[in-house]
C-alpha cells in the first residue's frame, strides 16, 4: 500500500515534468497576454482591445494561476504576483479603475462566472459561454434559488438598480444571501453590473445582460461548438495547454475540455503531442 502510494506520486511529479512550459510557448504567451513591458494594458481603450483579442480574460489572477489576466497585463510581466495590500498597490487600483471603466461603457461583458470568477468576456464569445452557463427562461424556476427569483423579479420590472434598493425591493435583505443569490445569477450569464458609484457610498449598478448584450445571449450555439470555440480561444493565446489547464482557466469540466482540444486537432487547428498536451498546429512564432 505504501509502495503504491509512492509510485502514484512519483507519476504526478513525472506528469509535471514532462508538461512543462517550454520557452517558445512561453514568449508567445508573454505576446498575446501582455505579459511584457512593451504590451502593457494603461488604457480602457487598450483593455478593451486586449480582451478582444484573447476572447476572454480573468479580472485579478496573477503568475500563479494560468490564462490571460487583466491584472498581469497591467503590471505587464510574467511573474506578477498580487500583493497582500492591494489597497496601495498601484497596479491593482488601475486594474480595478478599468474594470469600472470597462463596466461603464458596456462593450465588454462582465461578471462573476464559473466557480465565482469575475471574467471579461469579448462579445464574438459570449453566445458560446452562454451556451454552456447560461439558462434558458423556461429553466428558471427549476434551477435558480428562491432569493434569485426574486431578485430577478424586481430587475425585470425597475429594468437597473444599485445594491442596496435591490436587496430592499427583492426583500432579501441578509447580505450573505443577497451576495449568493447574485452570484447565481451572474454565472447564470442573466444579470451583470453595469456600472460602479462611489459616493454617498459604493454600490454596483444591476442590470439584465440581455439589455446590454440582446444580439450576443439571443443567439444559439450548439454546445459542442461552444466547447469548441472556447477551447480556440485559450489555445490561439497560449500556444500550448497542458492537462488540466483550459478547465482551470475557464470552469469547463476536464473531460468536456478535452473534447473541446480534440475537436481542433480533428480539424487541424492544432496536434496532439501527448495525453492532455495539445499545441497550434501552424507553431508558435515568438517575437
């Protein structure tokens, strides 16, 4: 039993070393995730053109979590790390300045999605998260909480509100609650903030996606094409993914992700080098 355990571990540290990133993926993620000086994210302008690039972007991962960052992008360097006091950080008040930029001029898509993770999403891949997250009305009695039902409810009659009307009017009005419940909606792809306030005191403005984004949460994908697409995506910027890693960046379970890197490779997007590890068939072509 002991040996057995031994030879288990030894595989994870074997699999680890034989996945690592080599030097040419590495640069090319640097160029398309604006993880270099020269690429680095100061501007809503260029926010919003960086994750049209990349497709989609987590808001405050950092070096130790894979997959384009709108946070690594503004420090503009691979091994950014974000510090326990963010408050002083400069970095991480201008990537927080931009995602209320971001918010606010609604070309971007915006909220807390699988597993809870705030991500901007460019318009061209909303209908395909949609497709895997998103809910169908009919659905909606079935599968959403009581509390956000009835937060729904008051949105799709006030149209938007700030934080604290809608716990008042929804009548759910404990905050761990409230909190929950617009997280499930939120990764739902059904509500999303729409703008922040500062003063009398901070507040997000709530709104119904399909306000700001009818064309994109209308459309339907199937979802074996969403997969498809959302697997795209990551691989055009990462150049290589490893096992494990399109599920950890974008909520996808691992075998569905799979399925999604498989579907390139049969298409001829990309090859399979190994179990798991999959790469751009045309190469990688690093500054």
């Amino acid at each position: 039993m002991l040996r057995a355990g031994k030879d288990k571990r030894r595989t994870k540290k074997e699999q680890r070393i034989k996945t690592h990133i080599p030097d040419d993926i590495e640069e090319h993620r640097d160029e398309r995730w604006c993880r270099e000086a020269t690429r680095q994210v100061e501007t809503v302008l260029h926010a919003e053109r960086f994750i049209e690039e990349v497709g989609f972007a987590a808001g405050f991962t950092d070096s130790r979590r894979p997959g384009p960052s709108l946070y690594v992008a503004v420090c503009g360097r691979r091994d950014a790390v974000l510090p326990s006091n963010v408050q002083k950080d400069p970095e991480t008040s201008l990537t927080w300045e931009l995602k209320d930029e971001i918010m606010g001029r609604g070309k971007v898509y915006y909220a807390k999605l699988a597993r809870g993770k705030p991500m901007f999403l460019a318009p061209r891949m909303i209908p395909y998260f949609h497709a895997i997250w998103g809910l169908r009305r009919s659905d909606e009695k079935r599968r959403l909480s009581k509390h956000a039902r009835a937060i729904l409810k008051v949105l799709r009659k006030e149209w938007e509100m700030g934080t604290s009307d809608l716990r008042d009017e929804s009548g759910v009005t404990d905050r761990a609650t409230f909190t929950r419940a617009l997280d499930e909606l939120q990764a739902a792809m059904i509500v999303v903030p729409t703008a922040a306030a500062y003063a009398p005191k901070f507040t997000y403005i709530w709104s119904l996606g399909i306000d700001r984004f009818p064309d994109e949460l209308s459309k339907r994908v199937r979802r074996e094409v969403a997969v498809r697409e959302i697997a795209r995506a990551f691989l055009a910027g990462a150049g290589m993914t490893i096992p494990g890693e399109l599920a950890r960046v974008t909520g996808l379970s691992r075998p569905e992700a799979g399925r999604g890197n498989l579907a390139l490779v049969a298409e001829g997007y990309a090859i399979m080098l190994e179990r798991g590890v999959y790469k751009l068939a045309g190469g990688v072509h690093a500054p």
